[in-house]
C-alpha cells in the first residue's frame, strides 16, 4: 500500500472539528464516552474542567498535545449538543481551562 491508499484509508475514521481540525474518531468517541460517564453525577451549581470531567487517570495517560485535542473535541461535543453540558456562563470564553456545566 502506497502513501496515497494509507492517507485515504485513515481518513475515513477521521472527523474534522472547528471547520478545519483533523481528529481521529476513536479519539473523539472516547473523549465523548469519557465525559459521557460523569455527566449523571455533576452537581447542577458547580463547573468542572475537561481533566476532572475525564478523570485524573485517563487524563494522565495523554501527552499535552491530546490534552489541546480532548479539549478541542469538548469544544465540538458542547457545540453539537451531544451531552447536557455548556460552558460555564460565569466565566469568560476566552480563559483556559475551559470549565463546563450542566445545561
């Protein structure tokens, strides 16, 4: 297989976030089904990081580029409405860490 048949063939498990963002979808499901696991015990008053939200032992196991990815998948999976979540009104948009909470 040559490079053209591998780039075709890995684009097809790919997503393209934020218009342009090239991100696996297996990394991006398992963002999701990270996040997704926690949901049902958020408090409704508090906002949480993307690190808490995942859990400090998966979060430990990404390097800081995942880190910048998994929160750019947060990002889209908030947009997209796909968990009952927004991020935090009370905070500026443009601080990081982001901090997100129930809608």
């Amino acid at each position: 297989m040559n490079n053209k048949e591998n780039l075709q063939k890995d684009v097809r498990y790919m997503l393209i976030i934020d218009g342009s963002y090239p991100v696996l979808k297996a990394k991006y499901d398992r963002i999701l089904q990270q996040v997704k696991e926690i949901v049902g015990g958020m408090e409704p008053s508090k906002s949480y990081t993307l690190e808490r939200l995942c859990g400090k032992e998966f979060w430990s196991t990404l390097s800081p580029a995942e880190r910048k990815t998994a929160g750019r998948c947060m990002a889209d999976i908030v947009m997209k409405k796909l968990l009952p979540l927004v991020s935090d009104p009370n905070r500026c948009q443009h601080e990081y860490p982001r901090r997100y909470c129930l809608k």
